[in-house]
C-alpha cells in the first residue's frame, strides 16, 4: 500500500507543478520558446497563408480568431489555436485538397492529405488542418474549415496568467487574395 502511496505522490507532483513543469514550448532546435514565440510563429505562417489560400481560390476567409486556449489539465497547460472558414467556390473536394497542399508546401510545410479532402500539415511544433468542405455548396460557395494549433505546452505559472490577459486575435475580416 505504501508502494502505492508514493507511485501517486510521485505522479501528482511531476503533473501537478504550475510553476516547475516547464517554462514554455520547445522550439525546432529543442530550445524553450516562450509564449510570445510561439504566438509570433503562429501568427507569421497565418500571414503568409490565408493571402495565398484565398488568392489561390478566389475566395476569402470572413473571419480568423486565434487565441491561447486551456489544453491539459490547468491553466499551464496552453496552446495557441488560430479558426477560420475559407468561403470559395469548390466544385471538387480532392482538387480542392491538392491546391490546399500546393500553397501550404510553397510555404515550408510537410504536407499530407488524408481520405482524399483533408489536408494535414506541420511546421515544427505547429498543426495546420483544413478541410474538407462543410455542407453543400450555397450560391455558388464552398466552406472549407481551417485549423491551426501549436503543440500543448507546459507553461509555468506567470506566463499561464500572462497568457489569460492576452486577447483573442482577429487576422482581418475578411482576408481575400489582394489584403
């Protein structure tokens, strides 16, 4: 019984630490980033790729939020999370695929496409999903999801806090190919 004891004392304290667990997410070469980073890095492939997707499709994303959100058990558990709809006239889920692929490989991702409609990239630490498309088509326009998340990380308990103050980001409404 003891034994057991100290095996969940043990796990509860390399969990449960806000302030020792860790001091922010590890960037390409196994360096700490801290929270301003990792937004930094989110926020520049967000720049660098809806212009591109929306010029590339004619189309336009209405609106992109991102925002840290809770992704552990705590508030030091965090990750930077960016939404958006891609609104676009989309008459073939697969070709659609491989033009998401195109544009996100032009801009330094590793990139797959699963089931033939959604495309799953990386870049380090940071997950871009998007499609397939939601719904039919109406009027002639397509809504292709778009997700983008940095890794769950470790933060300690003043960037936790930090973090909470720091408001949602709104990329520009809407982000069309000439923005």
């Amino acid at each position: 019984m003891t034994v057991y004891v100290l095996g969940v004392l043990l796990l509860v304290s390399a969990c449960g630490s806000s302030d020792g667990g860790g001091d922010g997410a590890k960037g390409d070469g196994g360096e700490k980033m801290s929270y301003e980073s990792v937004k930094s890095s989110v926020d520049d492939l967000v720049s660098k790729i809806l212009p591109e997707l929306a010029t590339t499709f004619k189309g336009e994303f209405p609106a992109v939020r991102g925002g840290f959100n809770e992704c552990g058990v705590g508030p030091q558990f965090q990750k930077y999370s960016v939404r958006g709809e891609l609104h676009a006239a989309v008459e073939d889920d697969a070709k659609a695929a491989e033009m998401i692929r195109g544009v996100l490989a032009d801009a330094g991702l590793d990139v797959t496409i699963d089931d033939d409609q959604t495309v799953v990239a990386t870049q380090g630490e940071t997950r871009v999903v998007m499609g397939p498309a939601m719904g039919r088509p109406v009027g002639g326009v397509t809504i292709l999801p778009l997700a983008i998340d940095s890794e769950c990380q470790t933060y300690n308990g003043s960037d936790a806090d930090a973090m909470r103050e720091v408001p949602p980001n709104d990329y520009g409404s809407p982000v069309t190919g000439t923005s």
